[in-house]
C-alpha cells in the first residue's frame, strides 16, 4: 500500500502490483510503469516506425492504464489514495 518503499514492490509478482495499483497505489503504478514501459514503446515503434508518434502512442496507453487501474480503485482518473 501505499508508503511502502519501491524496492519491496519490485520484489511483488505484477498481479500483486495490479492488485495493489487499482487499491490507489501508485508507487506499484509506478513500478509496473518501469517494468513495462520500455516493451511497450518498442512494440508500437514497431507498428508505427517513428518515434515522435511512439512517444505520443506509449505516453496515451500509459494515461489510459492508469485511468482503468484509477476508475477499478473507485477513485477515477485523479484518485489520490
């Protein structure tokens, strides 16, 4: 939960990072942003072929995970817990 330091999260499977993200976490957002964000833009860099609109494509997946995870905590798009 939140107040935990980041390099215990790290240590948690992403299920339990999920888990914990859609409670409001979002240190373990953060943590699931870290692990996967690389991956991420290099798949729609494949799609796509150019940076700049990789950039744009990854940074609106990573709003719109994060908005899904934030509505799940009940909390919508700006949950503060």
């Amino acid at each position: 939960m939140p107040g935990h330091p980041q390099e215990d999260l790290a240590a948690l499977p992403d299920r339990a990072l999920v888990e914990r993200a859609t409670q409001g976490d979002r240190e373990a957002f953060g943590v699931l942003y870290q692990r996967y964000v690389q991956r991420i833009y290099n798949y729609i860099y494949y799609r796509v072929g150019h940076a700049v609109e990789a950039e744009d494509l990854t940074a609106r997946w990573t709003f719109s995970f994060g908005s899904t995870l934030a509505a799940r905590a009940g909390g919508g798009a700006s949950t503060n817990r």
